[in-house]
C-alpha cells in the first residue's frame, strides 16, 4: 500500500470551515465533526479528513467540518462514543473501523450497538487487498505459494494481514508464514526489500503501487485479490479467492464473507441508529455529492487515495448481508481467521 504517512502529512492540515450557513438549510450554524478511531496519522486518519475537508459544502446549511481522534479498542471507543451520547443529530459522523465487522462476527466482547443498527452513509474505496511478493522472492505465483512456505508481516493476530493470510492458507491450501510484531506498512515494506520477507497482504493495488519505486512495479508478483468482484484497477489474471474456492460451496461462502468484510466495507462512514430519517437521507446525499464534487477527487488523485465509492444503501446491503451469513459458515471463517496453533 501507498505510504500512509505522506497521505496523513498532505490531509493533516487544518481542516476549512465550510461556506457560511445558509439560513434555511437543516444544518446551517451547526458543527459536523468526523470521527476518527485511530491516532493521527494513518489511512483511517487520512481518508477522514480527507471527507471532512468537502463534505460541508454539500450538507444542507453548509456546517463548519472538524474531526475528532478517538483512538482506542480497534474502534471500539469511537463506535461506542458514537452511540452512546448525544447529540444524535447527524452531527457525528463515524469513520467506522472496519475491523468491527469481523470483531462482530467473532461475537468478541466491547461493541456496545450492532454494526447493523447503524445508518450508513458510504464508503469511500472499495479496493481488493492483493498478495503480492517483491521481484527477487521465489514466490512468484499462488502456485508457488502453496508449494513453498511465504513469509509476510503483521503487527499482531488481530490484524487484517494475519488473518487474510490465515484465510488463504485455510481456504486455498498456501503456506503464509506470519511474521508478528511488525508495527506497519511502513515497517512491512523495509523487511521486503531487505529479504526479510517475501511479500505482503496489501489493502488497495494502486495505492501500494503508487507508493514504491517506478521501476519494480512491473516486477512485483500479484498472487491473488480478495473481493466480490474484480478489482478494475489490479490485472485481469489475477484471481479471486472466490474463484480459486470454486466447487467447494462452504468455502465459498466462507470466501464471500471474507470479502465482504475486509474489502467490500473498506472506509465506511456511518451516523447513529437514533439520527432521524430525513437526516439520514440528507447526509447520504451529501457523501454521494461529495465523491463526485471535482475539488474532492482532484485532492484525492495528488494524494494518491482510492476512490471506489458504495452509496449508504449499497454499504448497508452489505453490512447486513456479512452479519447475517448461517453460523456454520461463520464458524468455518472463525477457524480460518485463528492463528494456526504450532
């Protein structure tokens, strides 16, 4: 993936009042705030600000726009903040950390509110995480994956990279050794091109291409990409986990879930469950107006930022659809998803 400090650098600027509020609009004199569940700095951090820098302008009133860090229990706390006070007004807006689809689905303790209950608002990138290796791994393929042991990074058990790599193994018989400890992409990228490690799990092709040397990007290996669909952006002969399951119904559906949790809910924002319904209406409308506002996407291009927008209703279909698969193929996923005992 791109490095995430540059974008965070770039967005970490002050965030603009919007326009001054128009007298009859729903929200004018008010302030929005976004909701960040990370520390600064960070993709999380930097595609918030990033919304929190357009979206006033076309919000009815044109609020004024900041945004809040709240970091803590995987985006547990800014969730729980989000739900658990006032106002419930629309004028909250949550980054939703992804991981608390999966957080959910495992039935893990914290979540004070189900990820259903909340009203969605969009997504920004819906992006396939890709497996590639460094040119000078032996790893050049998904069959040489899963003839040959291939070592990645994570931070911890609990991480996307850990867990995408358990599920492959699980689900499409390759041999990822997980190398824990890592403290990110940053650190992932230098024990790569050391040799430390042979490759990674990357959440969005073109942003992890943008971000390294010009002249190894046709030589990085793209073994396989995690979705419901293909992802325009990554080469066409690079398979689906959906694809390389094929035949086997429960690991297809176990691929599906799987997609559907670490790609297809990528960077969602949502409001509280206790935010009216014409509120609700008028905030989705302005995260749809604003992915297509021409200052927004021009931003988002100089900072090399995935822009594969879901509508609120699209990302609701497929909240619900991830939380509401039969417990046999959760559990199946949950075996997968562990960290292999020794």
């Amino acid at each position: 993936m791109m490095n995430h400090w540059r974008l965070a650098l770039a967005l970490a600027l002050s965030i603009p009042c919007g326009a001054a509020p128009a007298a009859d609009g729903a929200f004018a004199g008010k302030v929005v705030t976004v909701l960040i569940p990370s520390n600064p700095g960070g993709g999380i951090d930097a595609y918030s600000r990033l919304l929190a820098r357009h979206i006033g302008r076309h919000i009815p009133g044109q609020p004024s726009v900041t945004v809040q860090n709240a970091p803590g229990a995987g985006g547990l706390r800014a969730l729980n903040m989000l739900v658990g006070k006032p106002p419930h007004d629309g004028t909250v807006i949550l980054n939703v950390n992804s991981g608390n689809v999966i957080h959910e689905l495992m039935g893990e303790p914290g979540m004070d509110v189900s990820l259903k209950k909340l009203n969605w608002l969009g997504d920004i990138s819906q992006s396939n995480p890709v497996d590639v290796t460094w040119p000078h791994s032996k790893i050049k393929t998904l069959d040489d994956a899963r003839n040959n042991v291939t070592r990645v990074g994570a931070t911890g058990v609990g991480s996307s990279p850990a867990q995408i790599a358990w599920a492959f193994n699980a689900l499409a018989g390759t041999k990822y050794h997980v190398i824990l400890g890592y403290t990110g992409a940053g650190e992932y990228d230098l024990a790569i091109q050391r040799g430390e490690l042979d490759g990674r799990n990357v959440t969005s092709y073109t942003s992890y291409m943008a971000g390294i040397p010009e002249e190894v990007r046709p030589k990085i290996n793209l073994l396989a990409q995690l979705g419901v669909r293909k992802d325009p952006n990554v080469p066409d002969h690079v398979p689906l986990l959906l694809d390389i399951v094929k035949g086997d119904p429960k690991k297809e559906a176990a691929a599906r879930l799987l997609a559907l949790a670490f790609a297809s809910i990528n960077r969602p924002f949502a409001v509280s469950p206790a935010v009216p319904a014409d509120r609700v209406a008028m905030l989705r409308q302005a995260f749809a107006d604003t992915m297509k506002d021409p200052q927004f996407v021009a931003e988002a291009q100089r900072m090399n930022a995935d822009l594969s927008p879901t509508t609120g209703e699209q990302l609701e279909a497929f909240v619900n659809e991830a939380l509401s698969f039969p417990p046999e193929i959760v559990e199946l996923l949950k075996e997968a998803l562990r960290e292999p005992k020794p």
